[in-house]
C-alpha cells in the first residue's frame, strides 16, 4: 500500500500537470535527477526539444538511442562564418566520390538516427547568412518520412567551396518527408544566401512535397517558381515571398507562376523591384479572373498603378496591404535596410495617393469582407479624396493603416483635420494607425499627439484607439492613444495614452471577431463574450461543491473524463 504523499499514489495526468509546470520554471532537469522512475516519466517532456552542432552528428557524439523516441523538435546551430580564407581549406566533413553520399558514414548513421525519432515533427535550421549545413545533413533531414514542419534560417546550404560533397545536380536519398510548412522568414534589413546551390536544392525539395505543403515562406531570390508553375499545389493555403526580384523568365508575369494554387488563403508578395521600375502581377487584358477564388489576406510590395490584379480580387478578400519593401520609413530612419538597398540594387516605388486611388478604383468586385487595409502613399492633393473613397467603398473596415509622406520643407496641402472629416461615413472602423510624417518646419500643428487629435476628432464614434508609429531600433511600434467621447453627445474630449499596444482593450476582441467572421459565425461579440464568462465563473462556483465527492467515488481517471466532458458541452455553445 502507498502512502497517500508519495509521488506514486498520484494519477499520470496529475504528474503531467507537475512536470509541465516544473519545466515552465526550468526546474525539470533538477526534478529528473530525483529517482530513476521520475526521470523515465519527464524523458518526454525534458527531451521533446534539443539543440546540436553540426559537428556533433557522429556516432559517439550523437542523441543516445533512449533519448531519440522522444525528440519532437531538432534545432541545428551553425554560426560559423563563412570568410574567403576557407577557400582550399580540408572540410570538416570527409567528402564523397563525385558528389555521392554512399561513401560518408556519418550520412548514414544521422540518417537511421533521424528515423528513430518516431516523434520527430520540427526540424529548425538556426544559421547566419555565411553559413549553412552540409549536403549531407539536407538530404538526411528531408528524407525523414515522420518530418512535417521546417524553419531555416538566412542561409540553409553551405557555401560550395566548403562543402566539395555537394552534387551538381542534387537528387535526396528518400522517401522525402511530407512537408506541410517551410519557412523561412527574415527580415528586410537581414542579409541571406542568394547562392544558385540553394536555388538547386529548394527546387529539388519542392519537386517532391508539392501535394502535401501548407505553408511556404521563403526568399525570392532563390523561391523554385519553376515548380510553382509546373506542379499543382492543392494543399497550399499560405505563400509568402520575401526579397529582391524573382529569378524568372522576363517576359513572364508573376501571376501565371501562381496558377495552381486554387486553394491559397493568404499570399504575400514582398518583393523589392529592379532598377527597371516595379512589373504587373497580371499581364495588360488578363482575362483570366482571380486564381485563388478564397483568397483571405493579400499582400502586394511596391504595386503597379495600372496592374490588372486589383480588377480581380475575390470577394472573400478580408485583408489588403499596398506598401512599398522595404517599408518607406525604414528607408529614411534605418541604416541597415538603406544599404541593404543600396548594395542589392533594389528599386523602391511610393505611389502618389493619385494612383493608390487609380488601384482601388480598379477593383470591380465589391469588398464586402474587408476588415484590414493597409497603404502608403506619397502626399498629393487627392490625399481626402482617397480617403474619402476607402470609407465610403469598404463599410465593413474595422482596422485602417496609411502611412503618408511628404517632401521635405513641403508645406501640407490637407490639414489633419480634413483627412479626419474623409474617413468619417466609416462607421465600423475600430482603430486607426496613422504614420505621422512631421515636417517642423512648415507644420502648424504641432506634436504627434495634437496632429492626431486633430485627425480624430471628426471621425465616427465607433473609432476607440488612434496609434502613432515609433521607430525603436531594428523593429516598429505603434504608440496607442484612446478616444475619449462624451457620453451624450458622441464628441471626442480628448486623447489619452493608452499603454502597451498588445493590452489595450478591444484589440484581443477585434481579433477574436475577425476570427469568428472567417468560421462564418455571425454573433454579437459583445454577448458572446459575457456569455462565455457567465459559464466560466459558474462553473468555477459550482465545481466546489461537487468535486471532492466525485473524486472520492470515482477516482481521479472517470472524474477527470467527467469534467473533460462537461467542459466540451459548456465551451461549444460559449
């Protein structure tokens, strides 16, 4: 009989909930090396993630056989830098005859080790731009059946000159895991590898998981448009290209790479343009209408006033984004992504509003759905009639972003408060986030904080925050004011800071609402809301006084199935 303290009389799931907790607190470690019987019931918690070294993949270095069943998530380092002295140098990996891999033991060994990993679902691929992995540990890494998501970081293949195992034309050993996301995100300001043996690679993996890949995020100088357009990607909900201009046939239009994704949800097109100017996504008459018939989110980088694409959005679009890449403002306030520009021979093109509203005058199917739009614009004189036509063309708009700028000592030809006054028949728009471009020697304004006011003054009762955009380093944050009304009459009194962005209330539930609407549930946020929490905290009251007792009869597996149950049967209709 065990004494009712011990550790062992506890029911699994409850020793569950303590090693979850002792490993949120980083004490797991210290808990295992309690008793043998503690450690072999926290191995699946406290080995679920590990990270290794590229030159830790030997027999005697490598994961030991009892750890590998409970590995889920494999992140690989290499943060070596890649300088030209290496050329010549002996690799560290002992390379293969004439690019094969049947002469390399380690290939072999990581290769089975990887299969043992029946948990194994993440690989992460952490390495700077100079530096990647060999051929050797890709083709072991892809050709795990169980695998399912991978991230890789700026650079995934090592430089040719160090990795002399590398084929000319590379072929994985197989069966080629069933991919459901690759990505790889970086940021504008971030260098990566644009070498053509990555190129290669990428378009030799996607040969291969076309029919199973969800999400695909990746750079578009070395993306595999060419199987983008000769394989058919039925599953892919979610494609994201970010970097300079594809590499594709020039007379080529990007949508007719696109052509076989019927079932994409979300594309996003940040791509720098040559010093050419920025291209169509459509070709001039394309007549062949929106290939993605349930687009949700789109994102166009440095659009073209008089592309085809916008007279062919679908009517499920709910978010739309026309900016520049890199963002305008980063071009201004950021070192790092002006000499990226710079040293890339990237082209960067602001659109007047005269041809933000040439764009949105172009979409012929009603947005009925559109929650989120998302511009920036060059001041014109037509700034109030842009405006003026976003409020009046998506009443459905919840969420507003422009950002506008003006030339330097260029004295503003549209007051604040007049660009307030064209978004004022949007009667559903929630927040607001303006990019105030300052100008302290022709402005009569003021601060920020007055400019905005000014600009929110006018606007529709239902607008609850304002934001500005602040520049903190490498990364943006919008500073929130709240609106503050009279009760009575609707007027605004004033704005007040509204602290940390994430906290202010009403963000969360605008998510949630935007969330809800995508299922196709039409309910009344707020109801729904104050339902959910009458439930909660009945239950909460109520489960004091019957749990001991239930506990006590049924023990801790049916009482636990019980309330699993009552939990499902509340939380469905809440």
């Amino acid at each position: 009989m065990l004494p009712s303290n011990s550790l062992l009389s506890l029911n699994s799931d409850v020793l569950i909930l303590i090693f979850t907790h002792a490993y949120a607190q980083k004490s797991l470690c210290a808990l295992s090396a309690t008793c043998r019987w503690i450690r072999q019931l926290s191995m699946p918690l406290l080995f679920a993630r590990i990270r290794l070294w590229p030159s830790l993949i030997t027999p005697q270095l490598f994961v030991s056989d009892t750890v590998r069943p409970h590995v889920r998530t494999l992140r690989l380092v290499n943060s070596t830098v890649y300088t030209g002295s290496d050329v010549g140098r002996k690799p560290q990996q002992p390379p293969s005859r004439c690019g094969g891999l049947d002469d390399s033991p380690n290939h072999q060994f990581f290769l089975n080790a990887l299969r043992e990993m029946e948990r194994l679902q993440t690989v992460i691929i952490d390495t700077v731009a100079t530096s990647g992995l060999p051929f050797w540990v890709l083709d072991a890494i892809f050709s795990t059946p169980q695998l399912r998501t991978v991230q890789t970081g700026p650079s995934l293949c090592l430089p040719v000159e160090q990795d002399v195992a590398v084929p000319k034309h590379p072929r994985l050993t197989g069966p080629v895991a069933s991919l459901t996301s690759f990505r790889r995100p970086l940021s504008s300001y971030e260098r990566y590898s644009q070498a053509p043996a990555e190129a290669n690679f990428l378009r030799c993996l996607f040969k291969h998981i076309h029919r199973t890949l969800e999400v695909a995020e990746m750079s578009s100088d070395t993306a595999p448009v060419r199987a983008f357009r000769r394989n058919d990607w039925l599953c892919l909900r979610e494609l994201v290209l970010r970097g300079g201009p594809p590499r594709f046939h020039p007379r080529a239009f990007m949508i007719e790479n696109l052509l076989r994704m019927p079932n994409l949800r979300i594309l996003k097109l940040e791509l720098a343009h040559s010093q050419a100017g920025p291209s169509c996504i459509c070709p001039p008459g394309w007549a062949g209408g929106c290939p993605w018939p349930n687009l949700e989110v789109l994102k166009i980088s440095n659009p073209h006033a008089d592309d085809e694409m916008y007279a062919h959005l679908p009517h499920t679009l709910q978010e739309l984004t026309l900016c520049c890449f890199p963002r305008h403002y980063a071009l201004e306030h950021s070192t790092w992504d002006a000499y990226n520009v710079d040293a890339r021979s990237w082209g960067i093109s602001l659109l007047t509003s005269d041809e933000m509203l040439r764009i949105l005058h172009r979409c012929r199917t009603p947005l009925i759905r559109l929650r989120h739009l998302d511009i920036e614009f060059a001041a014109s004189p037509t700034d109030t009639s842009l405006l003026h036509h976003i409020a009046t063309a998506f009443p459905a708009l919840t969420s507003l972003q422009f950002c506008r700028y003006r030339a330097a000592l260029e004295r503003d030809a549209a007051s604040w408060a007049a660009l307030g006054n064209a978004l004022a028949p949007s009667t559903n728009l929630r927040l607001l986030r303006v990019f105030v471009d300052q100008q302290p020697f022709t402005d009569r304004t003021g601060t920020a904080a007055e400019a905005l006011a000014e600009l929110a003054r006018p606007l529709s009762p239902s607008v609850r925050f304002v934001c500005q955009l602040l520049r903190l380093g490498f990364h943006d944050e919008w500073e929130p004011y709240r609106v503050l009304r009279n009760p009575t009459t609707g007027e605004m009194v004033k704005i007040e800071e509204a602290g940390a962005y994430e906290r202010i209330d009403g963000y969360r539930a605008r998510a949630l609402r935007v969330r809800l609407l995508r299922c196709g549930t039409r309910i009344y946020l707020n109801n729904a809301l104050a339902a959910a929490t009458f439930f909660c905290s009945l239950a909460g009251f109520g489960f004091l006084l019957f749990a001991p007792a239930m506990y006590k009869a049924l023990g801790y597996g049916k009482g636990d199935t019980i309330l699993a149950y009552f939990a499902i049967a509340v939380d469905i209709p809440a």
